[in-house]
C-alpha cells in the first residue's frame, strides 16, 4: 500500500553529456542550484546514500524514523550512519559528519510518527553551502505552495539522482487528503501535485519548506511514486516540542 519515499524527480546523470541533455531525461522537477538548500544533507550508511535529512542545528540532523529503523524495528547500527552536508553531488565535496546518538520518536509504528534526530559527533561548520533551517511551529495554509528537495528516483523503477532535485507540491486538508488517497492523518502534511512529479524512495527524511521554513519530514507515497496520489510529510509543528527535546541531551 505504501512506498517508502524520497523525491520524485531524478534523472540518469551521465556526466559527459551536457546539462540540457540531462533535463530532457528528468520525471519532474529541476535540478537544485548550487547553495540553493544549504541545510540539506545526505543521510549514509555506509557511505551510501540512503535518505536525506535537514540541518536544525550544528550538531542535529532532523530525518525520517524509517531511515534510521529496520523493518524489523531494529535502529541501524549508529556507527555506521553519517552525513554529508554542503553539496549537490553525493559523495561529492562538502562536509561529512559520523553520527553519535540517534533519537526515534517513541510512537513510530508503520508511517505514523515518523521523525528521527541524528546527533552528529562533531559540529558542522556553517558556510553559504551550509546552514541551518528554523523549524515551523505553525502549518502551511491548505493551497500553500511548498518546496521538497532530495537525491531520489526519478520514477518508481528509475534511478536515484545524483545530482540534488526540486519540486513543488500544494497543500492538500486532512479531508481533501483523505477523499484523494484514503490516507489523510493528522500527523502528516499531504502534499498534492500532477502525476510523473512527486517524492520517491531515496527522498525519505528530506524537508519540506515554506516561507523558508521547515515544515514537513518526507515519510511515505501512496501507490507508487509519482502517482496521481499525494504524498505524505510528517508535521513538523507537531513534534516541535519532541524534536528540541531530543536536541537538547
């Protein structure tokens, strides 16, 4: 019923051919622009790319609770996970971080709840290719306008992009939510969008903005990617309070 995500849009990068013969291979979305989300990291296990995640502090990566949990419940091994901030190319460039302790929402069952802090073992350093994002207390309007980014698949049997994408989505009600996909909850933001345009797996964890605020925590898709199906973000305003707590041990 449910696909894990990450963002919908990604292209076959083969790095000989030129940038507008890459676009014309891309499911949705736009590649990212150097700097343009300074507080978008690369979630490794590893050393791969498994999800994405935001930056909510010098020492404190904001992600999905499945990207850090098996699906047998299990947490990943903690010394095996890292972060790579500052770049658009995975594995290129920027900074890399080890994780020290990761913190999984209590009440993380199934997609519900699914939120996760990364407590890094040494402090990033801010520059214009890294920064932090305030987290929104508030929710967007139903009909806003939001911003995903991620280094997903671009189709549900596609290829992970290397290269950073982007993508708006609108702000779908818990009941516009519920009458287009059955899965409208209270601890999530449904976000609508066209068919061939949405997050898919590799997205997971990634934010979602508005007003240049962090609203959303990319969870799960209905159906397949990129469906005509909205997808779902955990609510960041929900778990505010959680979130600082965790930060703050």
């Amino acid at each position: 019923m449910f696909n894990r995500i990450t963002i919908l849009v990604t292209l076959s990068l083969i790095f000989a051919i030129s940038n507008a013969q890459i676009r014309s291979r891309i499911v949705g979305g736009d590649f990212a622009k150097d700097g343009e989300f300074p507080y978008q990291i690369s979630l490794q296990l590893n050393q791969n790319h498994i999800c994405g995640g935001s930056i909510i502090g010098p020492k404190h990566i904001l992600t999905a609770a499945h990207c850090v949990v098996r699906s047998d419940g299990v947490l990943r091994p903690v010394n095996a996970m890292s972060i790579r901030a500052g770049t658009n190319v995975i594995g290129v460039d920027g900074q890399v971080r080890q994780a020290e302790a990761v913190y999984v929402h209590e009440k993380y069952r199934m997609n519900l709840n699914d939120v996760a802090v990364i407590k890094l073992s040494k402090p990033l350093e801010y520059n214009s290719k890294i920064q932090e994002i305030e987290m929104d207390r508030g929710d967007a309007p139903v009909g806003a306008i939001v911003t995903i980014s991620g280094w997903g698949k671009t189709a549900n049997d596609g290829r992970r992009s290397e290269v950073l994408k982007t993508a708006t989505l609108k702000v779908l009600s818990i009941e516009q939510c519920d009458k287009k996909s059955g899965l409208g909850f209270k601890q999530t933001i449904c976000l609508d969008h066209p068919a061939g345009i949405g997050a898919c797996q590799g997205d997971s964890g990634g934010p979602a903005t508005y007003n240049g605020k962090l609203i959303g925590v990319a969870s799960f898709v209905a159906k397949t990617c990129a469906s005509n199906k909205p997808d779902s973000y955990a609510r960041v305003s929900l778990y505010y309070d959680w979130i600082k707590e965790k930060m703050s041990l």
